[in-house]
C-alpha cells in the first residue's frame, strides 16, 4: 500500500534502511525546499525522493484539497457527494412534489393553468367592455380644469382610466398657436410612456397629462392648454430620436396648445 506526503529535509541518508535518527542527528529539518516523498510500506521502509515541489505546486494542491475535501477510511479516498440540487426553479412545486409525490405537483400546475386562464378570460372581458362602453358623443360641453386646461370630449371611452405608473398609449395631433407640431397619426406610430413619470416623452406636456387623468382608453378629446401649463416662455424643440428619426417640430415661447388625442390603451408595464 502507498501513501503520500511532503516534508522538508536536508539529510536524508539514514532514512534508506535502519533506525531513524535521534534528536540532534545528521537529519535536520531545514531550509531547503520542500520535496515529494513516496512512502513505501515494506520492511526495508525505503524512500524514494522526486523533484522539488515549488512554492506554486504546494498552493494548488492545498486549493485542491480545501475544494474537493475527502474523507480517509481503511486506506482508502473517498469523495464527498455534492449537496442534493432543487428539481424545480418553482419552491411551491418542489416541496408539493416531495411532499405528496406528482400529484401534489400535478395540483400545482393545474392551479398556474387555472390563473393564467383567468387572466385571459379577464382581458378579453376588459376588451369587450372597452368596445361595447365607447361612443361617440356630439356637442359635448366644454370643461375647463382650475389650472386652465380646457377639453371637450370627441368620443367616450370604456376602457380603463390612466393610473400612474401604468402604461399608457396616445395618438394625438397637436398644434402651437395653429401650427401644427407633431402628428402621430400621420407618423403612425403612438406614444407610449408610463403615466406621471418624468420627464416628458416627446410633445407631452403636464397639461395634456392633466386632461388624460379623467379619460378611459378609447376615447378622443380635444383638450386646449395654456402657456404656463405647457411648454411655458422656454418653447420646445421635438428632436429625432433612435424610434422616430424623422421627428421634428417647434413650439414658440408662449404658444397655445391644442392636442387632438386618443387614450389607445392603458396597461400594467410588464415586470
């Protein structure tokens, strides 16, 4: 049998058969390198004497032993089993299933069926109510907001109201002092920004963003902002961006708003 280890000599002449050397012999443990020794356990208890081990060798081989730790019994190695790993990223379905066999985890999966049904039962819901609550409405009174703001509504809407932090979708034409600014519509491409964030996506101002408070997706308005409640004595300029490369427009200091919009949709932003 043959087992390993390492020790720092500098003699090692009486270690080739007889007695070990007392205390104060010829061998001295000293300042030389430290050296690889292969044992061999026979009568003549020989040693055979390899290259030197480096300073390098002896660090990754002490990094080896602290990684894969073993355990020695009866002269034998044995490795350490690693830990047992989750069968699931789901901690509810695991501990069903190991609990109560498949048929807790079964249960379980049938449950997440269940809910993400709902959820799309609850959606088309929404949808339908959306459709069969919009209409269009003729000489709607006009309503003027104590910050000034003026609207009047094209076409009520039956979906649901802008919430902040929700996802909101907006097609609107709008003008400064009867120039027009910026169109969506003939864009074709919405806005869509997260209500009552900051700052503002591209023609919005917090007055439009005063008047889309009250309106349900699906509907049209058009809603008059003053200065102080736009862009104010500063102006605007619309720039490109990486979306919309072709987007330009100006709003003169001290320009009258007027937004034809339309509430599109309003959702939860994805997680």
């Amino acid at each position: 049998m043959l087992s390993t280890g390492v020790y720092s000599v500098k003699t090692i002449g009486s270690f080739s058969g007889g007695p070990y050397p007392r205390r104060g012999g010829p061998c001295i443990f000293a300042s030389r390198p430290p050296v690889k020794v292969l044992i061999h356990s026979t009568q003549d208890s020989r040693v055979d004497v390899s290259e030197p081990v480096t300073a390098a060798e002896e660090k990754q081989r002490q990094l080896e032993a602290a990684e894969q730790p073993s355990v020695i019994a009866a002269g034998v190695t044995k490795k350490r089993r690693p830990g047992r790993q989750a069968d699931s990223t789901d901690a509810v379905a695991t501990f069903l299933t190991r609990r109560f066999g498949i048929a807790g985890g079964l249960a379980w999966l049938g449950f997440l069926a269940i809910g993400t049904l709902g959820e799309q039962v609850k959606t088309r819901l929404e949808v339908a109510n959306e459709i069969n609550g919009t209409k269009d409405v003729l000489d709607a009174p006009e309503v003027v907001l104590p910050s000034g703001v003026r609207y009047r509504d094209l076409r009520v809407g039956g979906g649901q109201n802008p919430i902040k932090g929700y996802l909101a979708v907006v097609d609107y034409i709008g003008t400064a002092d009867g120039v027009e600014f910026e169109s969506t519509r003939t864009r074709g491409k919405p806005i869509v920004f997260l209500y009552g964030s900051r700052p503002f996506t591209g023609g919005m101002c917090p007055g439009l963003e005063e008047a889309l408070a009250s309106m349900r997706a699906g509907g049209r308005r058009l809603v008059t902002v003053p200065p102080d409640m736009g862009f104010g004595e500063r102006g605007f300029v619309l720039r490109a961006t990486e979306h919309v490369p072709n987007k330009q427009g100006i709003i003169p200091p001290g320009a009258t708003l007027v937004y034809d919009v339309e509430l599109v949709r309003v959702s939860i932003p994805p997680s």
